[in-house]
C-alpha cells in the first residue's frame, strides 16, 4: 500500500533516482505512491529556484505548500540542479534527487535528501535530519542539533556548533566544532575536531584518520579498520579496536588503550599520558610525555617500550617485554615494575656492551638501578639478578 504525507498525499516513484527512493520510502515509512505535481507559483514558502527542475510537489493544505504555521509538506526537484531553502518556523521535508541541488533549511525543523548528486547542503541552527545518496556533498552546519546520514559518496561534513550525530559511510572528511558531536564511522574517513566535546566510533573495516582539536575532549573508539587515531589538547580516550592503530596523545592528560589487534603503535608527545596495553602486541614511544604505561597482565603478547626523556613509570606485562632507551631520549628517569625472566632491555646509541650496562648498574634494596652518563636511571623494582642475559 502506498505511503502518503501528512494530508493524504504521496509521492510519485517513477522519476526519482533508486537510492532516493530508498531514502524517501524509509522517511514515509513504506512502498512510494503518485502524486500529480501541484501548481508552482503557488508555493509560499519555501522558496524554489530553478523551478523547470521541479517535478513533484505534494500540498498538504488546500493548494499551495504552506510551511509557515506548523504545516508539513513535500518538495522533490528533478535531474537538473534546483535550489530549496526551507523554512525557520514550519516543518519541511525537501528531497533532490540526481541533479546537483543546494538545499538549505533556514534553521527550521525538517528533513532534507541530497539524492544522488552533488549537493550543497546548509543548516543555520534547526534540528533537521539530513541524509544524502551516492553523490559527493558538501554539508555546513552551524548551530543546532542535527542527524546526518552521509551516503557512500565522498562528502565533506563541516560542523561549526550544536549537537550533531553523524554516520559515515562513504569516504568522508569531517570536521567538528564547537559542539558535542557523536560521529559513527562505517566507512573510509578523515576527522578533525576543533573544540567541543567529540565522540567517533569507528564501525568500518577501512582506515581512518581521526585527528582531535587542541581544544575538545575527543573520544576515539577504535574498529576493525583501524588507522591514525590522534589527539592534541584536552583530555582525551583514544581506544584501539581490532584492527592496526596508530594512537598520538597530545599535549594534556590523554589516556590510549591498546585493543585486540596486532601491531598498534602508541606515542606520546609532551602531555601526561596513560597507556594501557591490551590482548595485542603493541609498541610504545614515550617521547617527551610524562607517562604510565601498564602492559597486559593476563596477555602473553611480546610488547617494545621505548623510554622517553622525562619520569616515566612501567609496568611489564605478561608476555616477554622489551625496554629500550636511546641517547636521543637522554636524561629520563625511568622505573620498571615487574621486570621479571623473558623480559630484556637494551640502550642504543650509547655505545654501551652488556659488560659496561652491568657495570653501570648497582643493587639499591630490593631494586636494581642503571645509572647513565648522560643522567638517565633506570630503577627494576623487584629485580636484584640483573646480567648479561636480560641486555640484548
């Protein structure tokens, strides 16, 4: 059975392209019907440009679509490039189809479909839901709190303020700001946040790259495809999934999980950073950051910690864990709890044998310390059988 608008009307099934059909079949709920087109100089509001496009037009009110008051009603534009603008005080649903349309909503609340061309698509401040086909399109919010459904197309989705929930599929680029964003990736994407407070869950098999803004708390939640997943400022949760991440914390008090994947390299920069290790096997830089770093506990995965130039404290894991110091990274001060068999250290660039590391080292308590030239000290807590066999 036909789906109708409010009013009694529906909408015609022959002309649209299939993925608009799709997305307009899901927006009324059931299989599209007919209409025959109403008179256009009839229409009030919204506005229409490009009107020979214009092939289907449903009015739910007498003979015109009169948005204004709380009406809804229906605007359809043809294979050519048309131009609709909604309206702030009525309820709209504006739908393109296979031509290259610029829709714009006027910060009121409705629905617009891009279809299947290349869209211009804005938003002002309205709560609108906005989904898109397999064009690629270009989508500006600023203010309020939309749903954005982006197409398998490669769109370019620009958030400046409000509360927007994004789901990508296509091969995006999305950027959030001011706002507190929910973003879905399910396909290959490229994200950066500015400020606000951002979270991006990864769903894709594809790489992405997720870069947060020097002033948002962004949450990263890691997928099967894996990727760069990077933050710069606040206080962020980077989480690895099952696929290869690259995690770059940033200059505050960031957090970043190893997931169940193989391979994911965690770096720190200058901040306070905290990186806990999980089922994979991982390899952590500390750089400059002061860091904590726990290996798995439960995991026999071999992980590579890379010491930095500041107080960095370790916990090994389970697996057999190697710690490594570079003159490049001089002067950190270093401890390592856990340190046991399996487990072995090495310092490069320092010109050093394993004779002259034991020679460097003494028993302080239940501790073995490794004092370097350069003053970089290396503290084994627990571990007082240091030898030539644990230098590699």
């Amino acid at each position: 059975m036909p789906s109708t608008l409010p009013g009694g009307q529906s909408v015609d099934n022959n002309s649209l392209s299939s993925s608009t059909q799709s997305i307009v079949q899901s927006i009324l709920g059931g299989v599209i019907g007919s209409l025959t087109p109403t008179v256009l100089t009839s229409i009030t509001s919204p506005t229409v440009s490009g009107a020979a496009s214009i092939y289907n037009i449903s009015a739910v009110s007498g003979t015109g679509l009169t948005l204004p008051g709380g009406g809804a009603g229906l605007i359809l534009s043809g294979t050519a490039g048309t131009t609709m603008v909604g309206t702030s005080t009525g309820t709209f649903i504006l739908v393109g189809n296979s031509g290259n349309d610029t829709i714009n909503s006027f910060g009121g609340s409705g629905t617009m479909v891009g279809g299947d061309g290349a869209n211009l698509i804005g938003s002002p401040g309205g709560s609108e839901r906005i989904f898109v086909g397999t064009g690629n399109n270009t989508i500006i919010i600023s203010g309020g709190s939309s749903t954005i459904s982006a197409g398998t197309g490669s769109n370019l989705i620009g958030m400046s303020s409000g509360n927007n929930l994004v789901a990508s599929t296509g091969n995006d680029t999305l950027i959030a700001g001011g706002g507190n964003d929910t973003l879905g990736v399910f396909g290959k994407s490229i994200i950066g946040t500015t400020s606000g407070n951002q979270l991006i869950i990864q769903s894709s098999t594809s790489a992405d790259t997720v870069i947060g803004g020097a002033s948002a708390s962004t949450t990263i939640i890691g997928g099967a495809g894996g990727g760069i997943f990077g933050v710069t400022g606040n206080n962020d949760t980077v989480v690895g999934g099952t696929g290869t991440a690259t995690m770059i914390a940033g200059a505050g008090n960031d957090a970043l999980f190893v997931g169940s994947g193989t391979g994911d390299l965690l770096i720190g920069t200058t901040g306070n950073t905290t990186m806990i290790g999980g089922s994979g096997a991982a390899t952590y830089v500390i750089n400059s950051a002061k860091a904590l770093v726990q290996l798995s506990a439960t995991s026999t995965a071999n992980d590579t910690v890379f010491g930095g130039k500041n107080s960095d404290t370790i916990f090994s894991g389970a697996g057999k864990d190697l710690f490594a110091f570079s003159s490049a990274f001089g002067g950190g001060q270093h401890v390592i709890s856990g340190f046991t068999t399996g487990d072995t250290i090495t310092f490069t660039n320092y010109g050093l044998s394993a004779t002259a590391v034991l020679a460097a080292s003494s028993v302080s308590g239940s501790a073995t310390v490794i004092t370097l030239s350069d003053g970089t000290k290396v503290t084994l807590n627990g571990f007082t059988t240091l030898n030539s066999s644990f230098i590699v």
